[in-house]
C-alpha cells in the first residue's frame, strides 16, 4: 500500500488516503467517490493525468471544475 496526500478545494480539506501499488489518479478519485469528468488533479504547478500512476507520499490537489454559459 502507499499513501497519498489529497488537498481538496476550494475546502483546503486535506487528508491522506491509502492505494495499492500502481494506482492512478483515476483510482483516487474513484476511492474519493468523487466523478472524473467534475475534477481536475494537480501535482505541483502540472495537472496530473488520470491514467498516471501515483507515488507514495505524493501531494495532490483536486479542484472541481466549474462551467457555465451565458
């Protein structure tokens, strides 16, 4: 197992959440029960790719993303 850190926005809510080995973004957000197509993940100043796997001890931010028209 490893554990990642996860800033949740716009709370600031942090936690850390334990993955198997190999896990991605997609499985955080999965674990977070949290949609992938309403939220963006963040590593450092880069936006991380779902399919990426993760490292133990990274940080990562999740940032809904808002839309609308007018």
């Amino acid at each position: 197992m490893m554990r990642v850190t996860v800033e949740s926005y716009p709370a600031r809510r942090q936690q850390t959440v334990e993955l198997p080995i190999g896990a991605t973004g997609l499985d955080l957000l999965k674990t977070l029960h949290l949609a992938p197509d309403a939220h963006l993940l963040v590593r450092d100043e880069s936006p991380l790719p779902l399919d990426e796997p993760l490292v133990d001890g990274q940080r990562v931010r999740v940032i809904p993303v808002v839309s609308g028209g007018g």
